[in-house]
C-alpha cells in the first residue's frame, strides 16, 4: 500500500480532528443555520453560526452531520479557525481554501494549521469531501438572516469542487 | 476451506479483458466495482470496432448493402437477447439506453394510460432510485399510491409482508430481481404468481441478475422485465425492456420520432409494428450489435457455469470477510456452498467511512464502490449513511479476494490505532 500518499492525505492532525472533534454540536444562539451535502455519496453538514451584537463577526461555528474523515476534519478545522472572524474575512477564507484545494495557494502563517488539508488537492475525487463544509458556510454567510431549510449541494456548484 | 478441484474459471476468462491487466497506483487492478459496471471482453470491443471500420450505416431505411448489412447486425442483436432470456418472440424485446430508461418507458407509457387515483403500486425498499423514481412520478401525475415491501429479520424480500400489502387496488408490482445493496436473489416466481392472483402486473428489474445468472422470462412470467448491457459486458448506452407481446401491443408509444411509425401525415400517424413502435430514432446501433457479441460470450462460458463459479467466490468472499469482526455485513448470509445471495458485499467497517476505505484501498490498486449505491432510502432504513461495496464477476479469482482482504485489514489498522 502507498502509505507515504496515504499520509500525505489522512495527516495525523486530520485523524485527531475527526477523532476527537471540538466543534461539534450547535451555536447558542443559532444567528445562521444552513445544511450542505454531497447527494452523490451521501455527505451530510449541519452547520450553525453565532455572530456578534453587530452581526459582522463570526463569535462560533459548530456543526453536525455524517461524513468521512475529510469531510469532518476540515468541518472541525474550518470551525476552529473561523472564531472571531468578520464575515468578510471568512469569504475570503473560503475563497483561499477553494484555491488550495486547486494546488494554487496556502494559507498564511497565523491559518497555516489549515494547511494540513493541502494534501487533499492530490486525491481529485476527495476535494468534495474537503469542501463541503467551506461551501456550507459560504451559503450560510451569504443567506439573509432567515435560516433556511433546505439543503446546499456542494456538488452543484459551478466551480464543481466549492 | 473450499476444494476447487478445477481449474478456476477466471483464469483463463481473464485474458479477454485487457483493461483487467493494468497497474493502479503502482499495484495490479483489483476490479470489485461490478456491480456498477462490468468490464468488456474483447469480442465486445471488437464488435464496436469492426461495425464502425465495415458496417456503419443507418438502420431499417437504406436498401444499400451497409445498410442492410446495419440492420442485420442490430436486428441480430435482438434475437440474441431475446433467447439469452428465453423470451418467446423477439418482437418483445425492445432496446432501450438502459434499464432506467426502460422502467421509464413502461411508467410513462403502460403507467398514465392504466393507473388512476386510489391504485396502487408495490415496491420494495430495497429498489434502485432507478426503479422508485420513476413510480413516485407516475404517482404524482395519476394519483396512484406506492407501497412498499419491509425486509425480513436476515434482511431479504418479506413475502409475508408482500402478501399483506397486496389487494385488488393493486395495479402493478415492480422488485429488483437481486439486490445491489444486499445481495439477496428476491423470489421473483412466487411474487408473479401472487401478483397476477390479484391481477396486478409485474415488472423485474433484472440488473444484478441477468449479468450473473441464466434467466428465463417465460418461467418467470413477468410482465416485464429489464436489464442494462453494461452490467453484462456488454457497452454502456444500451439496454432492454422485455414485455409480453399483448402488453406491449397494447401500450401506446413513450418517444415520438422517425423509426417508429408505419404512415405519418401532417396531423396524425399510425405506428410502427412491436418491436419498433418503442424505438423513436436512429438507436444505438454499434452498442445494441457489441451486446449481442457479449451475450454471444456470456453464453461461450456458460451462465450455469458462470452463476456456479461466482458462487464460489461468495463462499470464499464470506469466509475471508468473517475474519473481520469490525465488519457489518449486509444481507443474508450466503449457505455454506456460496449460494443463495449474489457474490457482494455491502459493508461498514466500524468507525472507518466508506469513503476513506475505499481511497485506501484504491492505494492497493483495489476498486470498490462507496456510497449509497443508489439506494438511498434503504440506507436510511439500514441506519447506514453509506456503505462500502465489493461486488465480484466471473473474472475475479480468490487471489484478488485476498488482495481485498488483505488491503481491507491494513486500511482498518490504518484507522484502528485512532479508535483503539
């Protein structure tokens, strides 16, 4: 077994954040609330969002769901590095975790634990999985503040991967 | 352990299928993905070859000699299908893209001429999005309501439950011959005899059988029946609606077009005669001539000789997979001789998801599916958000079960040392 790429993918922090996630679970309050999945495979992300008085701020991420240790460590990553995020930076975030999964960038020093993921990029079919959390929150960023019911497909997006 | 006094069927058979004999990821391919698709012997690559290099031409219109010889070749391919399910006249079988497209046809065809508010249709949980969609649709546009059949203790086709469901507000039965997720062979006969009892329909989907197992329609006594060519070595873009002659007759047309008319005029037609009434233009011609070849060659091996050596490989698949204990395997068990389930094996492996199983194990050179396999709402139902599967053809050896096995328990010890 090619255990070196097997490594490159499955990094030990990603094995202990699917393990042992922090961010399980729903926001008290719940400012925003969006679903997400893969229908293809059957992925599913229940993400919950806390922002502050202001309502420009990310204050906490949580979410539920089923997913492979991918999807539910880049959940447990994305939820940890968000804290204290304003909505703008977040898209931005968002934005520079879709370019990586392209192999074009990585995150900055004070992100880079984000950068575990990087190994993802060489596994095509599994950049679904890694996204799918990231493309949840984007819609839930995006949403109105009404939450909405119905699911987001990561797959439908036109970018095909976020 | 199992004797296997022979020599193994695959072993030969292999050789036939050059794309069984490269290097995934640095290891040779392991192909458990079957139940998918199967792989294509090359008798079927040929045939695609040699229809476009010598034959290509329309079919049914031209009197030119490629033409002819066009028409021949596809109408061939018909009569060879036709015997393969020992169908009583080739007029009932009609080709179609897929399965899909022939459930399709009989829903929107036999379905919104037949069906009103109140009737009822009875499917089992266990069926293919492909066999469920297409009825919730035709319930929608008609007001019919669906039913479905529960699964027993060991997780098969509940006949008693099927019998209780079932009444003169029945219209129609349409079941999965067998299972793509449990692998359970439903009792097809006994659920026809039951059906026209209370004169409903029937129509089998005979995906995961007709690759793996001789059929017989006319014992069977279906309604319809329909497969799809690229489960049984045959291309992908054809596959086959069988239907009894009168039932057929009867039905209007599904897809207007050339083809399929016998006299058109500015506001009206009249139809082509069966078979050709259902197929609106030009079909896929190189496709239907490449799955006569590959029934040609499933019937070279044998499907008595084929479901027999596949059953070995159950048994041996069973045994390996029992030294497993982080397994959930589902469906019944197969008996100690490999028979009575279909040569799969839909999994979870404890806290490993199935999609991280199988990108390690594709790492070993080993293909299976993940995912929900189509099936989703017996998922639900099983509590399973997705399962592994490995389904084996006759191509497959106890060498490759190994290789599965062996990679399956690395991937586990993988992932075990975070859980342990």
């Amino acid at each position: 077994m090619a255990l070196e790429n097997l490594r490159t993918l499955y990094q030990q922090v990603i094995l202990e954040h699917y393990k042992k996630p922090r961010h399980r679970g729903k926001t008290d309050p719940v400012d925003r609330h969006q679903r997400g999945h893969n229908p293809s495979c059957g992925d599913t992300i229940d993400l919950t969002v806390k922002l502050n008085a202001s309502g420009d701020r990310i204050e906490d991420v949580k979410f539920e769901g089923e997913g492979c240790a991918i999807a539910m460590a880049s959940a447990d990553l994305m939820a940890d590095a968000m804290r204290g995020k304003s909505l703008t930076e977040a898209l931005e975030m968002v934005q520079s975790f879709q370019n990586m999964m392209k192999g074009q960038a990585e995150f900055p020093r004070e992100l880079r634990k984000l950068n575990v993921m990087q190994g993802v990029a060489q596994f095509p079919v599994r950049i679904k999985c890694a996204t799918l959390t990231w493309h949840t929150l984007k819609a839930a960023i995006e949403q109105s503040s009404e939450p909405s019911a119905g699911f987001i497909s990561n797959e439908a997006s036109p970018e095909g991967v976020l | 352990m199992i004797a296997t006094q022979h020599r193994p069927l695959a072993e030969d058979l292999r050789l036939d299928f050059p794309i069984l004999g490269q290097e995934v990821n640095g290891k040779p391919l392991v192909y458990l993905d079957n139940a998918a698709t199967s792989q294509k012997p090359l008798a079927v690559l040929d045939a695609l070859q040699n229809y476009y290099r010598r034959d290509n031409s329309n079919v049914h219109r031209g009197v030119h000699t490629l033409s002819a010889r066009a028409t021949d070749a596809y109408e061939g391919a018909r009569d060879k299908v036709a015997a393969f399910i020992n169908a009583a006249s080739r007029q009932e079988i009609v080709f179609t893209r897929n399965a899909t497209e022939a459930i399709n046809l009989v829903a929107y065809a036999w379905g919104q001429a037949n069906l009103k508010t109140g009737d009822e249709i009875i499917l089992s949980v266990m069926e293919h999005h492909s066999n469920l969609i297409p009825w919730q649709l035709l319930a929608q546009r008609t007001g019919a309501v669906l039913k479905f059949v529960e699964l027993t203790d060991t997780q098969e086709f509940d006949l008693d439950h099927y019998r209780s469901l079932i009444s003169e507000k029945t219209k129609l039965v349409s079941v999965v011959h067998v299972s793509n997720t449990l692998g359970c062979i439903n009792p097809v006969e006994e659920i026809v005899a039951i059906a026209h009892a209370h004169g409903a329909r029937v129509l089998v989907d005979a995906c995961q059988s007709a690759p793996h197992m001789p059929l017989n329609v006319q014992a069977m006594d279906c309604d319809w029946l329909v497969a799809s060519g690229h489960k049984m070595c045959g291309p992908t873009g054809i596959g086959f609606l069988y239907g009894k002659l009168d039932l057929l007759r009867a039905m209007p047309p599904f897809l207007g077009g050339g083809e399929m008319i016998a006299d058109v005029f500015f506001d009206h037609a009249t139809y082509a005669d069966l078979p050709h009434k259902f197929e609106a233009g030009t079909p896929a011609i190189a496709e239907a001539i490449a799955l006569g070849a590959a029934v040609d060659y499933l019937n070279g091996i044998g499907m008595d000789k084929i479901h027999a050596y596949e059953e070995e490989l159950t048994a041996y698949l069973f045994q390996r997979l029992a030294e497993i204990p982080e397994l959930k395997i589902y469906g019944p068990q197969p008996k100690a001789d490999g028979s009575g389930r279909a040569s799969l094996a839909a999994f979870t492996a404890g806290e490993v998801h199935p999609h991280d199983l199988s990108t390690i194990l594709d790492q070993a050179g080993v293909a299976i599916r993940a995912g929900h396999h189509c099936t989703q709402p017996l998922h639900r139902l099983l509590n399973a958000q997705s399962t592994a599967r490995a389904s084996l053809y006759f191509y497959n050896t106890r060498a490759e079960i190994d290789t599965f096995i062996a990679s399956l328990k690395e991937a586990i010890a993988f992932f075990g040392g975070l859980f342990g």
